[in-house]
C-alpha cells in the first residue's frame, strides 16, 4: 500500500520527468467555495493550511486560476512568500480558465499570467486546460486558439508541461486525442459507484499521459454516506444510493469506513498516478494520511467492485 515513505508514495508523472506523491491535496476549498463544499475558509486559515501542506509527506498541490476567483491561487501564494519560496521537492499545478465566456488563445496567455503572479512563480511546472467540455471544442482547438495557444506557451517555456482537466468523459476523449497532452485530470468518473472514465483512462495509458484521479468522494457522499442525496453536483440515481448504503454495511462489517475504501482504490490502480483529494484543515490532511495507513483486505476491495451500480446509472454510460 501507498503510504509515506513506501517504495511508490513518490510515482513518476508519466512522461513529464516530474515526480508526484500517491496523494496530491485539492485546492479548490483551501480558497473557501461555500457553495460547492457548504463552509466558509477564512484567508488565514487557508494560508495555514497551505503552509501545513508543504510540511507534509504530501508533495503537490493542485489548484485553478478560477477556484474563487483566484483566491485559491492567492492564498498559496502567500504561504510560498512567507516561507521564503517554495520547497524544492514540492510540485504546484495550476489551471487556465475562461474569464467571461472568453476562452481564446490571448485568454489562456492573461490565465497563465495572473496564474504566475499570485503564485509567485515565474514558471509553472504544470498547467491544465480547465473544463474545456463547456466551450465550443472547434473553437478550443482551433489554429491560435486556446489548444494551440497552452502549447505554445510550454514551447517558450513559460509552462513546463501541458495538461487537461475536465469532467464529461467522452469531450475529454475528444481533445486527447488532439494529441500534445502529458496529463489528465479527471473527476468523479472514477469512484467506487461510477466508472465512466474507464475508456478515457485506457486511452491515456496507451498514449503515456499520466492520470490524476479528482473528487473520488463524489462531492462528499462517499466520504460521509447519509450526509447528502447528491453525487458530483447532482442528484444521485436511487440505484447509486442503494449501492453506497450496502457499500456502507461492508466496509462496517470489516471494521473501515467508505472514506477510507474510495481512497485505497483509486490509490492502489496502476494506471493513476496521484488521487486529487480536496481539504479544508490540517486535521484533515492528517486524517487522510491515517486512511492510507490502514491495512484493507483485497476480499473487501472485490467486494466493493461487486456491488458498483450498473453502467445505465453512471454518469456517462458506455457508448454502445
């Protein structure tokens, strides 16, 4: 098991020539999004718990230029200022996002500008094209748009590598498949209840692109079953939440929590490099890392697989 300090908590991030821990902590409730995660993060505290994360066995961060309307990317910066810079063997990866509708190439250059101005770094390691699937992907993909433009900016060196980001399954096929991309981050396809990236993901490993796998709770429902109805922004198929009940009644039976189950597997699969796993405290950093420490049955990770929902209720069924 992945664990700090274990021969694969540090991975290689496909064929970057980065590292990158089993475990890179979100940044998206670290810049305080009540309405995505119903509380609200002070900028002190968020501060701290940036600060908290580069003293951790934890070494990436993952962040946007849009979570808060860069607040997120703010409070980052900060911590990185106070501590003097940032520590050598700590990996920040960042985001261009639309501003107003505007997704056009001189768009993606302002993103990467302000990017690196709140951070406070001059290059950016890493930088995802950010929810692409809700733009016009001729537009996106077109001479001098914001494609071109992301690679562009890693050709002049003012991005290292080139990523996407993105939700809907088959719209990040499409763009993969564009060819250029070293990373993929995809969120709540691949889950415990849910596996509509299973195609995406096999088309990433054939083309060498590393996988971050986000939001692996489903927005909260399998971190704390009962607590909400909804899965990845929305209501929850009753299939979906019969299958997280029994899911529940298991883990009980083996004496482990859901949480710690949706954790382990993402961690363990082959074809993921890092889980992306968004927090608010130290407290729940800690009680993360303690997740990864505990020993579960592989009897019980089958089980689990069993009793996923059917492909009808995911997501993105399977085409076909």
């Amino acid at each position: 098991m992945s664990t700090p300090g274990s021969p694969d908590w540090r991975r290689p991030l496909g064929r970057t020539g980065l590292e990158i821990t089993a475990v890179t902590v979100g940044g998206a409730p670290l810049g305080s999004m009540p309405e995505n995660f119903g509380h609200e993060l002070a900028e002190a505290d968020g501060i701290a718990l940036a600060a908290y994360v580069f003293d951790s066995p934890v070494r990436a961060l993952d962040t946007s230029n849009g979570y808060s309307g860069g607040e997120s990317e703010r409070r980052i910066g900060r911590a990185v200022a106070q501590r003097g810079g940032l520590p050598d063997d700590f990996l920040i990866t960042t985001k261009v996002d639309a501003k107003d509708g505007d997704y056009s190439g001189a768009r993606v250059r302002a993103s990467v500008a302000e990017s690196q101005g709140r951070l406070g770094l001059d290059h950016l390691p890493v930088v995802f094209l950010h929810d692409p699937e809700f733009h016009d992907f001729d537009a996106l993909s077109a001479p001098g748009g914001a494609v071109e433009t992301l690679m562009a900016l890693r050709d002049e060196g003012v991005v290292g590598h080139v990523g996407l980001a993105g939700g809907t399954a088959p719209e990040m096929q499409r763009y993969l498949a564009l060819g250029g991309f070293e990373v993929l981050l995809v969120h709540n396809r691949w889950t415990l209840v849910d596996h509509s990236a299973e195609a995406l993901l096999d088309q990433a490993a054939a083309a060498d692109v590393a996988v971050l796998n986000a939001a692996i709770y489903g927005g909260g429902i399998l971190a704390k079953p009962g607590s909400t109805t909804r899965y990845a922004y929305r209501e929850a198929a009753p299939a979906t939440l019969q299958a997280i009940e029994a899911m529940q009644r298991l883990c009980a039976e083996h004496g482990t929590d859901l949480a710690t189950a949706a954790l382990q597997v993402s961690v363990r699969d082959p074809r993921i490099a890092t889980t992306v796993v968004g927090l608010s405290s130290p407290a729940r950093l800690d009680a993360l890392l303690d997740s990864l420490a505990t020993d579960l049955p592989e009897d019980l990770l089958d089980a689990l697989e069993g009793l996923r929902p059917a492909p009808e209720h995911w997501l993105e069924p399977p085409r076909g």
